[in-house]
C-alpha cells in the first residue's frame, strides 16, 4: 500500500507538467519588449509562466533591452543564460565558441516578413497602388535602416532584386529614424521593424509601403540558450520552452488580453498600436500576408534557409569571417521535448490578421 502511495504521487508530479524532482535553477532572461518578435518573454513574465514549468524554487530575473547585441554579450559571459531576439544578433550569439557555447533553441515567431522587413515613407508620399510605384518613388531618394539588424538584410536583398535604388544608404538606429519621421526630416524611406513602424505609421508620420512578402523576404526571432545549462539543467531547459509554447498559444488565442499585458510594459504606445502591430491585417498593396505572425517554434527548412541567408549577410558586413552557419548552431532538443510531453505538434499556430475595424481600442 505505501508503494502504491509513492507511484500515485510521482504520477501526479509527473501530470503537473513540473519538474518537482530537478535542481532549482537561478537565472537571468533577456527580452525585447520593443520588438513583436520578443512579446513572448512579456507573456512569460507577466503570466508567470515560468513558475508552472520550471523546477520548484527556481528564481528568474527578466531583464527588458532595447536591441540584441547586450543580450549575446550577457550571454557569453553567462550573466544571462536564455534570451529572446531578433534573427541577426542570434545568428552572430552562436558563432562565439571560443568564448561560450550558445545554441538556438527555437523560432517563437516567424512570418512572411510581416514584422521586421517593413518599408515605411512620409505621411505626404503618394498612395502607392503596388510595391512597384513604391519602388519607382524611391529610387532616386535616401534610404534609411539599422545597420546589422533584420531590416538591414531584408533591404539589401530587395535591393540586390532590384526592387529601387536609393540614391544614397543612411545608417541610423530605429530610434533616430523614428524621430527623423517625427521631425519631418526623412525625405525618403526607410526599414522598421514593428511596433516602431506601427507607432511612426499611427501617429500620422509615415505610412507603409512595402512588407518582405513580395520578394519572398521571411523574418524571424529565435530564442537561445547557453549549452552549460541545457546540459546541467536538462529538465529546466524542457520547462522554459513549455513556459514559452504557452505563451504564444496565450498570444493567439487571447489578442484583447495580451494588449492589455503588453501595454503595462511598453511606454509611449497606446493600445490601438499595440493591438495593430500584430493582430491587424497588412493591406495586399503593401505585400500583406494573410498570418501576420506565426508560432514555428521549430527550425524546419524555411528557418534553415532564413538563417543561412542571415549568415552569408552578416559575412558580406564582415561581422562573421564565415558565410556558413557553424556546426549545431541550434539545439531543439528541449523544444523537442516539451511538444512532445504537451503532446503538440508544431507550428503552435497562426495569428491571422483582422479588418483594422475590429480593432476593439481608440486611444
């Protein structure tokens, strides 16, 4: 009888989908509240889903940065030991070997360049029927994006296809092309990531003209890992991808409630932005793509091929000295793992966007 006991209560530990039996972790997440592809760490933080998956007692501190370079710094001197960002600081975080092991671990968004490689103008530029007028109205006009960041690898690869031709490229960051639109001083385009394009576009400074769709240019976030720990805390590992699936599952079933948790942490944007950075449709004359955002979790072959062609750009800037991914850049064995003790199969699922109105805020 008291071993039956003992086997009823590990099965219980087992259902509860915790790792009650595991080491403890104390760690340190990095996120990107500023940056759709990184709401996820928001979800996790303020539903405290970490606490549901991880082992009892852990502690987590999530740390809030603007880009992505602090985090693959944090990462390699192991101050941070999970983080979530943009595609091209992840793919330079796993190059550094010599310094520390960082793998990604998997995809929480990825989309048909709906959420990095957007092309934004003046309020007062025309109202393009297509993104060829768009393309003739920039060429022959500067052209403004971040340097090193997803935007800048989606412009050059529209370039290259020819798509305009600027007549010169300013290197300048998201914030000051922000205030650039602001202050009425761009006189030509520029690449923005969401929600700054959404923030720019909603107060009357600019409008869009083009998505990545249209030259069949993806984009995409990765969440990483530092190897150390998902050989030490193998179980801590499963239950922060766990923690994450549910958060994005939250992100698409639940789009009025993740407004709202968004909204605590975002300064300067209003609900009606946040809520169309993500859940509103993109216009096909811009390259709108049906699912504004996807869960993919998973690095299947659009995700191989995305980061392929992240790597090889990163090499033409000279940021990396090769254009090949290294040698098991990623690891989805926790992810791996966590669907299938989820009993889930991914992609998680689509955010399909909806008429602006529906959007259900004002401000």
């Amino acid at each position: 009888m008291k071993f039956l006991k003992m086997v009823v209560l590990m099965l219980v530990f087992v259902v509860s989908g915790r790792a009650w039996s595991a080491e403890a972790v104390d760690i340190t997440y990095g996120y990107h509240p500023y940056w759709t592809g990184g709401w996820n760490g928001v979800i996790i933080k303020h539903l405290k889903l970490h606490e549901k998956y991880l082992p009892a007692g852990s502690k987590v501190r999530f740390e809030a940065h603007l880009t992505g370079p602090p985090m693959v710094n944090a990462l390699l001197a192991d101050k941070m030991q999970i983080g979530t960002m943009g595609d091209m600081p992840s793919l330079v975080a796993t190059t550094k070997r010599k310094i520390a092991d960082i793998r990604l671990v998997s995809t929480p968004m990825f989309s048909n360049g709906q959420n990095c490689n957007k092309i934004v103008v003046p309020a007062d530029a025309p109202d393009f029927a297509s993104v060829e007028e768009a393309g003739a109205w920039l060429t022959g006009k500067p052209f403004a994006v971040h340097r090193g960041t997803c935007a800048n690898r989606f412009v050059d690869s529209v370039i290259m296809k020819g798509a305009f031709k600027p007549s010169e490229r300013l290197s300048m960051t998201i914030e000051v092309i922000t205030s650039n639109f602001e202050s009425g001083k761009m006189k030509g385009g520029a690449a923005m990531w969401e929600p700054h394009a959404r923030r720019v576009v909603e107060l009357g400074h600019a409008k869009y003209a083009a998505t990545g769709a249209p030259w069949g240019e993806t984009d995409a976030d990765f969440t990483l890992m530092r190897q150390d720990f998902i050989e030490n805390h193998p179980e801590a590992a499963v239950g922060w991808m766990k923690a994450e699936i549910e958060a994005m599952q939250f992100m698409i079933d639940n789009p009025k409630q993740t407004v709202e948790i968004l909204y605590e942490e975002l300064t300067g944007y209003p609900r009606s932005t946040i809520w169309s950075a993500i859940y509103e449709e993109n216009p096909v004359a811009i390259g709108g793509d049906p699912v504004t955002y996807q869960a993919k979790m998973v690095f299947d072959d659009d995700v191989i091929t995305l980061a392929k062609n992240g790597y090889a750009f990163l090499h033409e800037l000279k940021v990396l000295k090769s254009p090949n991914p290294p040698e098991n850049f990623y690891n989805d064995g926790p992810l791996q793992t966590a669907l299938s003790e989820m009993n889930l199969k991914a992609p998680i699922g689509d955010i399909i966007g909806k008429p602006r109105s529906t959007r259900p805020y004002d401000d």
